[in-house]
C-alpha cells in the first residue's frame, strides 16, 4: 500500500533524529522517480514513484544510470554540501518536506527545501529557494494538467488543497467526535464513516478499527449501539493517543510466504493466516516489503524492449513448433503410400491406363483383406506405382527434416525462455548489459553501431555462503552460467539445478571434499529461488559434480548435460536467501 499520512508520520518521526545536522554528500538519481541523498547516517531515498511514494534511508542497491538527469544535476549543484536542518510533515498531509542550509557559489547562506508530495498518482518531488519559489520539480504541472493548482518553476509553492469536509486525525475532540455521530447516516458502514470523516487514513486501518470494534469489517453503525459506540471511541482515541506521542510499530503483513502489505499497528482482520511480522524500524520494513517489487519494476523499465523482443520470438517459434508438429503427423501415414505403390506393381496385370481405381487383396494385411487404390486415369499403371513410391520418398524426406527442425525449434524455445527468466532475476543495468550483448551475440539483436559508453565493471555471480562456511555462487544469465560452471568452477565443486525448469546455474564450492547436507540443501535453496520456481515447494533440484557437467556441441549459451546426478526437494525461503548473501 502507498503510505498513509499516518504511517508517512511515523517514518518522520524516526528519521528526523538521525538526519538533523548532516551534510549532504552526494546526490543520486538511479530511476526517473528516485532520488538518493548521500548522507553519513546511509542512503537517504525519496520516492516519488506512483505506486510506491515514500522516505526512508535504504541499504539496498541501486545502480545509476552512465549519464545523470537533469533534474538529478539540478539537486547536486543546489544541495551538495548543506546541512539538513529539519524534516517536518505539514499536518497530517502525505508530505514531507526536507529543510537543508546551504553555502552558494559566492560564499552566502541560504536554505532550499526538497518536497515529497506523497500522493499516489500526483506524487512529486519539489526544490524550493528560501522564499518557497519553485526551482525546479519532478513533474511539471501547467494549467490543462490542472487549473487548480500549477506546479512549474518560477511560481510560489503552495501546499496541496486538503480534502473538502474532512478532518485530520490529530484535530478530534471527544465534542467533534459526537457531532460526528449525531450527523452520521445509521446506514453506513463503519470503515466509511472513518474514511469519509479523516484524512490520514488508509482503508486498511479504517477496517481493523471496524473489527476490533465489531469483530467485523462490514459492521453498520446502527449495528454498534451504545456499548459498541464507547468501544468504538477507545479504539479510535486510543489510535490518536499514540498518533500524538509517537508510538508506532513497524508490521509487515505475510501470507503463505508473501509479503502483502505493511502498516503501523498489529491487524488481526484477516485472521491467522495472515501473520504480523515487527521490523526493528520503519526504513528497514520498507526495504524488506518493495525489494521485490522494485526489482520486478527495474526489469519492466530497463528490459522493457528485450522482454517484449523476446517474448514475441518465443510466441513466433510456438506457433511455427505446431504447424511443423501438424506437417509431421501428416507423414506418419507414408507406409500407406508405399504399400499402395507394392500393391499396384503386384497386380500390373490387371490393370490398364484409363482405370480410376483398382482392388486387389492386400497381402500386407494378415487377415488376407481387400484394398481399393485410388488412380489417376490418365497415367499408366507403372506410372500411377511411381507416383506412390515418390510420394513415399518425399514424405521420408519431409519426416526426417521436420524431425530435425522441431528439435532446433524446441531447442530454441527453451534458450528464449531462459532468457526471460535471466530478465526477471536481473538486479543490476550490468545484468541487462549481458543479456543485451547474449542476444546480439545469438542474432536476436542486430549487430548496431552504438555510441561509446562508459566501461563498467563486469559483474561476477552471486555469492553466498553457506551456514557450514562454504562459498556458493550463482549465475546470473546464460553466458555467466556457461562461464562459472565450464570455466572456473572446480572438478569436484559441486553443480545444481532446478530439474527441467528454467533457473541459474549453482557452484557449491567443496575444495575436492565431501560436503555438508546442510550446505547441500541451501545451495538447493538458492538453485529454486533463482528460478521459475522461486514461489513454489517441494521443488526438485538435480546435484552432480562439476565433472559430469557436459556442453553438447552447438548448444545455446546455459545448456548442459549432466549424468550421473542426484535430487533433493527444497521449499525456497527469502529470509534465508537474504541472511546468505554475501554480494
């Protein structure tokens, strides 16, 4: 869920002690909607992304793009260098707004303010001089974008217009809270009495105040009564009791292994299958709850064009796989033409030119039946024989080259599946650099001349350690795979894959020993996570030794065989995956 102004409090209140008094070290942009302050206390984020606006310091890593944006250089020239005086929240709005002291180019004081507008869709991202002057923002909005209210540079910056009839949370007293009711429709749902009286909240915790107040979501207020309107009372000034002295608890909420949402107080409205995980602070909760999600997006946006590239070429080869699987079926019957072809030469002697057909027994037929061949009356009988026996031919010929082709066809399908199961695990700009140059190098991509780009460091495998102390690596696209598995990793290292599913290949380095079955079963682990089957259980995982592992030639970058080998079934666990990583 995007964070309410509740929760967006919350994250204030425990950033504002750590970052009051730092100097901005260096500014980042790493996505169109990210911005990333280099603080001593870590990374100080800023999202402004339409699904996930938040703060918060992040340990996550993000890569940047070669050339930084405009915008991002707009920051760096403003804010490098200043100190953040204070990070405030105006009211109980879904905005933050970071006060920074600076020293300009000529040597004089001034101060700029960096604004998150939280707000869904409209979030946004705002510099502001001392005098609250737009410098510059995020996304520009001019009159047809909205009259209301205009967000462009040189104009003065005005707070968003608060929801007409609503109150913010921190302004209830126990006389407004009566009013409130007198005037409520009887009829209404209790979670919309709560949304359409306070801004702040989000529907999530609208619903928990319902049900810890009824012991249902959908309770009506005429269902209340007095008692179940004093209890209702408790629990939302109990809520703004803690609004007012701070006293949150970070909670993601978990469903069968899934991070679904997150918020500020325990929920109990989905009963107990959906557990209450506490976080030790806010900033953390939110890396752990769009880690995933901000990966899955990175890939959207940066191999939006190989993921559609190569999805279409994928959906090109099923369709020509089924017409050659149909052509193929097609000459199963060839026996047929060549019997026919027997059968008319056999009986030569009861035939003449002009006939259309002709039934003679069928001595291929055990059961001594008669067969009736179709003719064409204006060949002779020799050479109605010979059109068989080369229809026979041609579809001897059509078998065997359909055989070959479907196999390559197959083959091909299965290396571009692989290779969008590399585009959904990629991490970093360098995973889809590699997968870029894999593709160019299979002739998906044309060979271009493209402009001269910084070098980057070429990126290794994955690297973990297993709870026994030994070193396991993981690839991260096909040509990595073939590099870690055929290259460098050992004769008697350990190999493991995910059985007749798409995944990445996995070392467990053993140094010539025998291995640990723990360290086993977590190199498993890491082979399941890292595949089509990341979400799944009971996933089977093939293991050999690294000299059984064997490249046919030919093959398609990622493809091996592997005999003999062994498996082991193993559920993947993103915890555990995290406390293994070690790059």
């Amino acid at each position: 869920m995007p964070l309410d102004a509740v929760c967006l409090r919350a994250v204030v209140e425990e950033l504002r002690p750590q970052l009051t008094g730092l100097r901005i070290d260096k500014v980042q942009q790493p996505s169109r909607d990210q911005v990333i302050l280099l603080l001593r206390a870590g990374k100080l984020l800023l999202s402004a992304g339409a699904g996930a606006p938040r703060l918060q310091l992040t340990e996550l890593p993000r890569d940047n793009p070669a050339q930084p944006p405009m915008f991002c250089m707009l920051l760096r020239k403003h804010l490098t260098g200043g100190r953040i005086r204070d990070l405030t929240q105006p009211g109980m709005e879904r905005l933050v707004v970071l006060t920074v002291d600076i020293t300009d180019e000529l040597g004089q004081s001034g101060t700029r303010k960096l604004i998150l507008e939280a707000m869904g869709r409209r979030s946004n991202l705002i510099l502001t001089d001392g005098e609250d002057h737009i410098i510059d923002c995020l996304r520009r909005v001019d009159y047809e974008m909205s009259p209301q209210r205009q967000v462009l540079p040189g104009l003065y910056y005005r707070l968003p217009q608060s929801p007409a009839g609503k109150l913010p949370l921190t302004d209830l007293t126990e006389e407004r809270w009566e009013e409130i009711l007198q005037g409520a429709n009887p009829e209404k749902r209790l979670d919309d009495l709560l949304l359409d009286t306070f801004f702040g909240l989000s529907p999530l915790v609208a619903r928990e105040l319902a049900f810890r107040v009824s012991g249902e979501c959908d309770v009506r207020l005429l269902q209340l009564g007095e008692e179940g309107r004093q209890r209702l009372k408790k629990a939302l000034f109990g809520l703004l009791k803690d609004v007012t002295e701070n006293h949150f608890t970070p909670i993601i909420l978990q469903r069968n292994g899934k991070y679904e949402d997150f918020t500020y107080l325990p929920i109990s409205q989905y009963g107990p299958e959906t557990a209450n995980v506490e976080c030790g602070n806010f900033c953390t909760m939110l890396d752990t709850f769009f880690e995933a999600r901000e990966r899955q997006e990175r890939a959207r946006q940066r191999g939006q064009d190989l993921i559609r590239l190569t999805t279409n070429a994928r959906d090109r080869l099923k369709k020509k796989i089924g017409l050659q699987e149909k052509e193929l079926a097609d000459t199963e019957n060839r026996d047929e033409l060549r019997i026919r072809g027997d059968l008319i030469t056999a009986n030569l002697y009861r035939m003449e030119r002009g006939m259309s057909s002709v039934c003679v027994q069928n001595y291929y037929d055990e059961a001594g039946g008669e067969l009736t061949i179709a003719l064409d009356p204006l060949l002779t009988p020799q050479e109605n024989a010979a059109k068989y026996y080369k229809r026979d031919h041609k579809a001897k010929t059509a078998q065997r080259y359909l055989t070959e082709q479907l196999a390559k066809a197959r083959s091909e399908r299965i290396y571009l599946e692989s290779v969008l199961e590399e585009l959904r695990q990629a991490e970093t700009e360098q995973d889809f650099i590699d997968i870029r140059n894999e593709l160019r190098e299979a002739g998906y991509l044309k060979q271009m001349k493209v402009k001269k780009e910084p070098k980057r460091p070429t990126s290794g495998p994955r690297e973990f350690r297993s709870s026994a102390g030994l070193r396991i690596l993981v690839g991260r696209n096909n040509r990595q795979n073939d590099k870690l598995t055929l290259k460098e990793a050992g004769r008697w290292d350990l190999w493991l894959h995910t059985q007749k599913i798409h995944g990445s290949h996995v070392i467990l380095c053993t140094g010539g020993a025998e291995p640990d079955s723990r360290s086993v079963e977590e190199a498993a682990m890491l082979a399941a996570w890292y595949s089509q089957a990341s979400g799944g259980a009971n996933v089977p995982v093939d293991y050999t030794q690294v000299r059984h592992v064997k490249k046919p030639s030919g093959a398609r970058p990622g493809m091996v065989i592997y005999d003999p080998y062994q498996t082991i079934f193993v559920t993947p666990d993103e915890a555990l995956v995290k406390a293994l990583r070690v790059k």
